[in-house]
C-alpha cells in the first residue's frame, strides 16, 4: 500500500471534492482532504475562482509511469484586488487609431470602461488595430493583478464580454484581442521555455511527463513548440478544465513518420 493523492477543482468546495471521489472511485471516509483554496464570486462572474481540493487516499497499485511537472514559471501580477472597490482615478483613454463614433472599437472602449469602473480599477486601454482589422487592446494600471486573474482566466472573460457586447446584432464581426502588460506575450514565452525543459527530460530519461492542467489556447502553445522536437509527442488528455497536456518518448523511427508529433491539440 502507498499513500497518493490529487488535486481537483469544482465550483465549490463540496464539488471538487465529489469530483476527486468520482476519479478514484472511492468514499468520502475513505479519503483526507485538504482544502487548498476556497470559491470566490466575483463581479458578473468575472475575478472569481473555483474551489481547490488535495483528496489523500491510499492504494495498492504501483508507481505510475507518467511523471506530473507543475509549472515552475509561472507569469501573473501578483496584486490581490481590493476588498472593497477602489475609486476610479484615471477613466481617460489612449487611443492610437482613429475611432469612429458608434463604431465597434468605440463600444469596445465604453464597454471596458463601465466594466472596470463597477470592478473600481482605474486602467487605461491602448488601442490599436492589426492588418486582419482584429483591436488589439492593451490595459495599463495600477492593479492588472485583479485583471489578469489566476493564470490569465480573468483576462480571457473579459475579452470574452467583450466580443459579446460589441458584435452583438451585427454582421460584420470584429474580434478584439485583449492583454494586460503584455501578460499574453510573457506567458506564451513561459510556456515554450517550460515545454523545452520537459522534452529534454522526457529524451533523457526516456520516461513520459504530465504538465498541469492549462486552458486550450495554452495547450496549443505547448503542442506547437515541441511538434518538430526529435523523438518527443504529445498528447492531451481529460476533461476541462483538468484537461492538460502530456510529454512521451518517442523513438526516432517512430518520430520519423509523416504524421504531426501532437495529438488532439485541444
């Protein structure tokens, strides 16, 4: 026998821990838990997060072959949201293109505006829009931690809503790409210098490794930057959001084929 545990998520504490039972298959008085962080509600869903069980138990089977890596370059502003909202301080907007009133970069703009402004947090979007006509905003301020949110997933609603509300009844869609000091760009290179890291030890050891679970467009970070790595594949496996991404050892005559090194990049 030998002591093993997991951690799960779940909209609550009671959720994540049924969550966990479900995985093992085993009772609540079988197992220890350990709350590692409780739910939160935030504004209109947004700034929220879910619940963090670790479930001990104990088992009879043996080592697993996959190897879980945890993250080790992690990428957030570490700056908790205040308790109560803050008053707004600066509402002004840089914008470097030319915004045409009732156009869908203006709604963009007034929409983030009410958005931080109910969240009391004062931040100033610069705007700008790239060939394909997708806005690019940058939000700049003094506590982009509430904004980003635990591993960006306070950003990626935001910008969410905010397609919403400016595509909303019209045809002509315009998509809007939202970061917050360039978060987006240093998590991606994060992400590339971790799945590098992980490839070399798979190669090495020769032995198979899990990362921890990440979001679709991060999973994809990790497929694309590894896809031409030799003798290395991925693949990625469960269900959101535990859905995460795994590392394995391939043989060069293997690795040889002609089919793509990633599977399922989703």
């Amino acid at each position: 026998m030998r002591e093993t545990s997991i951690i799960v998520s779940g909209k609550t504490e009671d959720e994540a821990i049924q969550n966990a039972l479900r995985q093992i298959g085993l009772d609540r008085d079988e197992v220890s838990v350990e709350i590692l962080e409780r739910a939160k509600s935030g504004f209109l869903g947004i700034g929220g997060t879910q619940a963090s069980v670790k479930v001990t138990y104990m088992t009879d089977e043996p080592e697993p072959v996959v190897e879980t890596i945890r993250e080790e370059v992690v990428v957030e502003v570490v700056q908790e949201a205040p308790k109560k909202p803050a008053p707004v301080k600066q509402a002004a907007t840089v914008q470097t293109v030319p915004v045409e009133a009732g156009s869908q970069a203006e709604r963009a703009i007034q929409f983030l505006a009410g958005l931080f402004e109910k969240m009391g947090i004062a931040a100033e979007a610069k705007l700008t829009r790239e060939e394909s006509g997708t806005l690019h905003i940058e939000l700049v301020g003094g506590n982009m931690g509430a904004v980003i949110g635990r591993r960006g997933e306070t950003l990626d609603a935001i910008q969410h809503l905010t397609n919403y509300s400016i595509n909303r009844g019209l045809d002509n869609r315009v998509r809007v790409f939202l970061d917050a000091e360039s978060y987006r760009e240093k998590r991606e290179e994060a992400l590339i210098r971790l799945a590098n890291k992980v490839a070399e030890k798979v190669v090495r050891y020769r032995k198979n490794m899990g990362l921890e679970p990440m979001n679709a467009y991060e999973r994809h970070v990790i497929h694309t930057a590894l896809q031409d790595v030799a003798n290395v594949t991925t693949y990625s496996s469960g269900s959101d959001p535990n859905r995460r991404v795994f590392v394995a050892y391939e043989r060069t005559e293997q690795a040889s084929s002609s089919a793509p090194s990633y599977r399922e990049w989703s």
